[in-house]
C-alpha cells in the first residue's frame, strides 16, 4: 500500500479514509474501495460526511486536523493545540475547560469576558461536551 499511495504514511493521507472500524481508499469520484479482504465498493455519500470533517495538508496530502461538529463550527482537534484535545479553534482553550467553569456556575456572559470569547464559541464547546466527551 505505501508503493500505491507514494507515501510513507498511506494511513494518514487523504486517498485513505476511515469511520473508525473500516478503511476506505478514495478510488474515483463516486466510489470507495472497502480495504478489507472483500475489497467491496462503497459509495462516497455514505462515507464522505465524516471524510469532509477533515483538514489536509496541501503539500503532504496528511490529515492536519479534525472538526467534529463540522467545519460550520468553532470545535477543533488539532494535534498542535492542546495536545489533540479538542479546542475553540483560533486559542487554545480546550472545550472540557470552559464546560468545567459554565458547570460550577458561571454565566455564559462571565466565560465571554474572561476569555474574549463570542456566544457561539462557548455554544459549540458546551454542545460539543455534551455530544461526545460524556
């Protein structure tokens, strides 16, 4: 596979996409190839959503972050932030801090001061902790 793709890091390119449990390789526009034994087609409007969540390097094609909301969002996981956990985007103020100071009982208002924040970056935070860290 690292001949196929030119890389030494085929796992982290974008021509290989996972969902977690299943590797994918992006073979044309309309269709993925199952990398298990079966090397069965999958068709990339199922696969794809998760795939656009990513961003990629433009010069090494490797994975350089992941938008677990959506891009629409201000929720990172970025490797050079916070060690990989997941931040408002543009800081380095992990989502798990601001839902630790918005659950003892300070006010959206308050984070919004203390931090420089806007409303929908502590709503993507909280939403964020909510969904997927719980």
């Amino acid at each position: 596979m690292i001949k196929l793709l030119n890389t030494p890091y085929p796992f982290a390119t974008s021509k290989l996409m996972s969902d977690g449990g299943m590797i994918f390789w992006d073979y044309d526009e309309s269709i993925f190839i199952d990398l298990d034994r079966t090397l069965q087609l999958s068709l990339k409007e199922i696969i794809e959503p998760f795939c656009k969540k990513l961003d990629f390097c433009q010069s090494t094609n490797l994975a350089e972050r992941y938008w677990p909301l959506g891009k629409n969002h201000t929720i990172v996981v970025d490797p050079h932030h916070c060690f990989g956990q997941p931040t408002i985007f543009g800081t380095n103020i992990s989502t798990h801090s601001i839902l630790k100071i918005y659950s003892s009982g300070e006010s959206q208002e308050c984070i919004k001061t203390i931090y420089d924040l806007r409303t929908n970056q502590i709503e993507d935070a909280l939403s964020y902790e909510d969904r997927y860290a719980a």
